[in-house]
C-alpha cells in the first residue's frame, strides 16, 4: 500500500480579472457598422460559461481570445505562450468577412461558418450559428487592460494538458516517499484524468508504460483563485498526492509536497499546438482534428431563446 499522498496546486497570483456576465436579450439590435465594431477591442474573450444552446462551433469551443485584424482571424488557442503569442493576438486561424450583421468566418480546419452579430453592449457581442444553434458571447478589452495571467491559472488545467508528458528532472533530497519514483505525468481535463509511470529517461514518449491512472481535482485555496490545490486520486489506492504547483516557465512545473516539503520538477514534453496554420480546411460536417481538445462549460446547458 502507498503512502496518502498529496498532489497539489498552483499560484497563479496576478491581478484580479472580473468575468463578465452577459445577459440575453431577444430584441437587441444587429450591431453596425460591423467592421468597425469588432476592430473596436484588439482582444475578445470568449465568456464559454454563458454559451446558450446545445451545440457546438468547435473552434469558439477551444479558444481563449479572438482577433480580427484586417480580415484575418486571430485566435489564443495555448495557454503556453499566452500573452506573448502573435504580440498577445495568437495565432492566424482563418479569414472573416463582415457585412451589415453578418459575419462570415472561414476556419483553417472547421470551415466556413456564417454567424449572425447582436451588439449586447459597450464591448460585448453575441455571435448567433444558426447551423447549430448555438450562441457564444465574447467580452472586448484591449491587449494592455486584458489580465492574460488570471486566464492562464483560472485555466490551469488545459495548461497542464498542453504537452504530451510531463517529465521529471529534479526532486530534492529528503525522506524516502513513494512519489519519488514516478517520473512521467500526464494530464486529460476531458474527464479530469491523469496517468503516472515509473519509467526513465524515455526517448520516445509513446513508449512510456503508464502504471498508474486515477483522477485530479484542481481547486481554489483562496477566494481569489490565484491559489490552487491539485489532488491526485489513484484507481488502485486509497490514496491522494497532494502539492503546491508553481508555474516557473511555459514548460516547468514545481511541485512541492505540502506535507514533507520535498520538491519536484517536470518538464513539459511533446507541445501540442492547437490549431496549425498548415492544417488544412474541413467541411463542417467531419471531425476537427484538434486532437480533442476543447473548453468545457460549467454551467449547464439550456436551450437558445433565439430557437424558440
């Protein structure tokens, strides 16, 4: 039997960052002019918790921020290398035409899709797919007053899912504990699962024999979010690991035992870089080969007044 282990959490500090909470309204006008408009704000969240409908556009469903700049469409789809991506734009994903209250969006990899625009206020907007029924609402800041660090740990756990594995390269001396021998993670915020192994020094990361799988909470410590305990709950144990997770570059972690104080490093290997500009087109009705990856919403879905 292992011993109870702790797998812990993250401090994200940084500024505090106010979440927007937009308010449906079936009589708001079309928004005009429309390019003027989105050239308004240089960055739009995505508010993915206030999403009405039960489809889904999987491109909106992925990014952090969208960009429309001189007709082409810029997307934060990494939370590695966030906010300094494309100067804090991201990455080019496609191309947009916007004309009276249409904006037409053609994606590298989704396809073409055709969103009718409701201006919801000063700097919010709803983008209406009438193919799936589906309303995204996005906030517009500009790139200095846009808290691109509250994002990324709010956000923490697509960040840890970004690379392949994780690979461990340095643990500090200190009584023995089980964790010292695990030296690769992986992490799927899909359904919250994780994977460890005992292997080392793996050349080719799909060799790595996983021996160990469970499930991972990332939750708040302090009422700010800025502090986050990850629990480890493995199958084959009664047994959690937990850790204080710093950030100390895009591509390492530090994990420290909250118990013995004993630290770790990984590693990131293998980055996954969602949305590559040379991917290609896909009609809207075959997969988007994003390798899975989405943001999922927390709030539960309801049907799209705009439907009724």
């Amino acid at each position: 039997m292992r011993n109870v282990r702790l797998l812990a959490s993250v401090i994200g500090l940084i500024f505090f960052f106010n979440c927007t909470i937009v308010e449906y309204n079936d009589d708001l006008p079309y928004v005009s002019p429309l390019p003027e408009f989105l050239n308004s704000n240089e960055i739009w969240y995505v508010e993915i918790n206030q999403t009405l409908g039960y489809g889904e556009v999987p491109f909106l469903q992925m990014a952090f921020t969208l960009s429309f700049r001189n007709g082409v469409l810029y997307a934060n789809n990494n939370l590695v290398g966030f906010g300094s991506n494309g100067n804090g734009f991201g990455v080019p994903v496609g191309n947009y035409l916007a004309n009276n209250s249409i904006l037409q969006i053609a994606h590298v990899i989704d396809g073409i899709y055709d969103f009718e625009v409701y201006q919801i206020g000063p700097n919010q907007m709803e983008l209406y797919d009438p193919f799936s029924e589906t309303s995204y609402f996005l906030t517009g800041y500009q790139r200095h007053n846009f808290d691109y660090d509250y994002i990324f740990f709010d956000n923490l756990k697509y960040f840890l899912e970004e690379y392949s594995v994780w690979e461990k390269d340095f643990q500090s001396n200190g009584i023995y504990q089980p964790f010292d021998d695990e030296n690769y993670l992986m992490f799927s915020s899909a359904n919250q699962r994780f994977l460890s192994s005992l292997d080392y020094n793996v050349y080719n990361l799909n060799s790595v024999y996983w021996d160990y799988q469970g499930r991972y909470e990332l939750n708040n410590l302090d009422l700010n979010g800025y502090l986050k305990r990850l629990n480890l709950l493995y199958d084959d144990f009664d047994e959690t690991e937990a850790f204080e997770l710093f950030v100390l570059s895009d591509d390492t972690i530090k994990l420290r035992n909250l118990i013995t104080n004993k630290t770790y490093h990984f590693k990131g290997r293998g980055l996954i870089s969602y949305i590559r500009p040379n991917s290609g087109k896909k009609n809207k009705s075959e997969s988007p080969s994003i390798n899975g990856k989405k943001r999922y919403q927390n709030t539960p879905k309801i049907q799209n007044p705009r439907t009724v």
